[in-house]
C-alpha cells in the first residue's frame, strides 16, 4: 500500500494545519516508523515499511533515538508542509533545513536537506551522496486538474477509486476543498479514498475525518500471511501473464483497420481520418500514405498475435506445472557474491572529516570523475607519479586540508624525500586526459609546499 498523489496533497495540507509552528523535540524509530516527537501533541509518524508508506498523526508515541537525525532536526520550529503536485512526496520546511519524504514504494526514503537544498542525511542508502543538491528521479509531473483533462487514464492509474466516480474533475476540486478520507477495505486489501465512493460487491467502508486516521487504521491491522516463495513467485507470474494476453486478446482488430483504411482511403487524405474499432484506434494523418499506414498496422498486428500466442502457450504450461515436493535432503547453500572492492582508502581528518585515498591509476579516476562531487577538494603531489586525495565534504577545517596533502605525499613517489609540492583545488577544475586513466589537468587552484613529520602516520577511518 502506498499513497498517491492525491492523497498526499491532502495529506500535506493536514500536516500543515497541525504541525506549523511547533518545535521537533527528538527523532525516534519504531520498527520501520520514524517518530518526530513534538514539544505538544499531536506527534508526526512517517511508514517506511515498503507495504505500508505513508505519514500520521499521533498523540502519544515512542521507539529509540536516532542520532543523525535528531542532531540536525532538533529544537527546530516547522515553518510549513507542501507536496509537489503530482508526485508522491512531502516536505517538511523546519527552519535552516528541510525534511523530504518520498513516498513511492522504489525510492522510499527520508532527506534531512540544507539551506541550498544540499543532502545532509538519508535514512537508507541512497542514489545520492552527502553533499549533493537533492534531486527526485521522476520528472515534474502536471497538477491533477491537467491530468485529469489531459490524461485522465493516467491519474486513474495513480488512485484507482477515481475511475468509479461519474466526475473526476469535480470529485478532485471538491476533496482538494474539504477532504472527508474513508478507508475501504476489500477481501484482498485496504485503500483510502479522500472522499467517499461507489462501493463494490464485498467492500465495506469506514468514514474517518482524516488521512491520519486511515493510515492508523492500516498500521493497526496485521501484517498479511504471505504464501511460500514459490507460490507467491508462480502467483505473480500468472498474474503479469493473464494482464499482458487481456493487453494482446484485441489484435485481430489491428487487421480489420488495416482492411479498412486500404478500403475506404485509396489516396492520401485531406483531413484527419480517424479508424476505430472497439478500444484500437489508428489515425491517418493530411499527405500521410494510407499504403504505408497499413503496412505499419499489419506489423504490429503480427507482433501482437505472436506475442498472444506465446504468452498463451507459457501460461498453459505454468497451469500444468505441479509444484514439487519439498525435499528432505538440506539444500546446497549458495556461494556468496564476491565482496567488491572499494576504489579508496578511507582515513581520518584530525577535525573529522572522511579523506579518501586512490590505490591504483583507474582506482583514482574513478574517485575523481564518478565519486568525487564537483564541490569536493582535490589534493595531488605536484610533479610526481602518486594517488588522487578527495575530503567530499564542501567546507573540511583547516587542518583536514592540511592532513590531506600529507596523505597525497605519503602515497607517491615524493614520499622518500618527505616533503613536495601538492595541488589543492576543487574536484570541478581537474580534468581527465583522453587515453591515460589517473592524468589530469588542474585548470584552476594553488599550490602548497608540504612536509612530512618526522613521526607522523595516516589515520585510518574509525580509529
């Protein structure tokens, strides 16, 4: 279960309403729930568990601190909640930071971002790095009003409830003003709806007065019984295949317009033509050869019926299979993925900040041009053959810095005279030579004379 963007409009305006203007006293985690703990009720809940995404609200709450995210969010008043129209994600506006919330079941996630919208904190692993501008895979996607003129289908495929109402331009004016959420819950599962619906055969629904209601609802009830990995595996196979052969059932009708466009159009039209048979529809356009319009449709008629024929050729045989028994004999255990291996060396600044270290030619190119963020400061022994030295964050002490280029020192071939020139600039000015992985031109920074003490030695990351 996961809310849609509807959904998520409504619920950001409710958020909004009862959290604006409230410190957030602590973060916490309560099996897959992050806990924002406020100085007063009511309590914000955020659902990262992949079956159940979504936020509430809550009076009284629990679960252990979470330290990263405590540090950067605490005794910080909340200015306001928005949601991108279309998209499925929140964010909380908590003075110098910002809280974003993705809500779609592939990139689940929580950002804790800084004033330039700069990643400070993840909850998971992430496509995105500390540092980074914050950025959402998808695309902007058009309010709902535009989908719903537009592409009405697929705002229908977003909220599945909508394709049940006799106006959806209206039901969605109408719930963006005065949101009044039921949740219905059917044999297979639960969903809410911001406004009450068409009921089917077997649907009972309950009227709650908000999406934090519903969504307490859904967390309440248990967690469903899933069938064995093979069944569950045969299960959704079947099921992609009965929804793909219902997709290819109307290639017949593919033909049938090709007939009659090279019938009833023996030259190219002045007008739009528009052929529809059923849901198939083709349309020729003024000057377009009719000829080659139907060629276009014949192929893709063949392409269909041997797809149908295949798919049902596959699913007859998935109907015949018969699951064997489970066997007494211990399975094999499978050999484990060869753990890869890190590009760098990882040590430590004396003001604590990450210093990463190339091991090889290619190893430094990797870290320079595919790790490094541009913003990142870029250390090499100047004259000398040795490794490329990057601290990621934008603003590393004084004394980082200066750890850095006795790294790059100590990893070169100046290491024997203890002491050498090294470049410092940020990893947007170096360029890469074409043909010689490792080579690199500095456009842009300065250079430093380095010694190395006498009884000075790298300090790995974490000791």
């Amino acid at each position: 279960m996961s809310l849609n963007a509807l959904e998520v409009c409504l619920l950001a305006r409710e958020l909004d309403a009862a959290l604006r203007g409230v410190r957030i006293r602590d973060v916490r985690e309560d099996r897959h729930i992050l806990v924002f703990r406020m100085d007063e009720p009511p309590h914000l809940l955020i659902s990262l568990h992949p079956s159940q995404l979504g936020a509430a609200l809550a009076e009284e709450v629990g679960g252990e601190s979470v330290p990263v995210l405590a540090r950067l969010l605490r005794r910080r008043r909340i200015l306001r909640v928005r949601a991108r129209p279309g998209d499925r994600l929140f964010i909380v506006h908590a003075g110098d930071r910002a809280l974003v919330v993705e809500l779609t079941g592939k990139h689940r996630n929580v950002f804790v971002l800084d004033e330039e919208t700069r990643v400070l904190a993840a909850r998971f692993p992430s496509r995105l790095r500390t540092g980074e501008p914050y950025s959402f895979p998808p695309p902007p996607s058009p309010d709902f009003r535009t989908l719903l003129m537009e592409q009405p289908e697929r705002l229908v495929r977003m909220a599945p409830y909508l394709g049940r109402v006799s106006d959806p331009v209206n039901y969605v004016c109408l719930a963006l003003k005065r949101p009044q959420p039921v949740l219905v819950e059917t044999p297979e599962d639960f969903w809410m709806a911001p406004r009450p619906v068409p009921l089917r055969p077997g649907e009972r629904a309950h009227p709650l007065a908000t999406l934090s209601e519903g969504f307490l609802a859904l967390l309440r009830q248990p967690a469903p019984e899933h069938p064995p990995a093979g069944e569950d595996s045969r299960h959704r196979l079947r099921r992609r295949l009965e929804e793909e052969l219902g997709r290819l059932a109307h290639y017949e009708a593919y033909r049938r317009l090709g007939e009659r466009i090279l019938r009833e159009l023996p030259q190219p039209p002045n007008a739009l033509r528009v052929f529809r048979e059923g849901e198939v529809q083709v349309e020729v356009h003024p000057g377009e050869d009719p000829v080659e319009v139907a060629q276009k449709v014949f192929a893709r008629y063949k392409k269909m019926k041997r797809g149908y024929e295949t798919l049902r050729k596959r699913l007859a045989g998935l109907e015949s299979e018969v699951p064997s028994p489970p066997s007494s004999r211990r399975p094999e255990p499978h050999p484990s993925p060869p753990v890869q291996r890190r590009p760098y060396r990882v040590f430590q600044g004396p003001g604590g900040s990450r210093i990463l270290v190339g091991r090889s030619a290619q190893d430094n190119h990797r870290l320079t041009f595919h790790i490094a963020p541009p913003h990142a400061w870029w250390f090499h022994v100047r004259d000398f053959p040795g490794s490329h030295v990057v601290i990621p964050e934008p603003d590393p002490p004084e004394e980082d810095q200066t750890e850095a280029a006795r790294l790059a020192i100590w990893f070169s071939d100046a290491r024997s005279g203890g002491e050498g020139e090294v470049w410092i600039t940020r990893r947007r000015y170096v360029r890469s030579i074409r043909g010689n992985p490792g080579r690199v031109r500095v456009l842009k920074g300065e250079t430093r004379r380095v010694r190395l003490p006498a009884t000075w030695e790298p300090t790995p990351w974490g000791e």
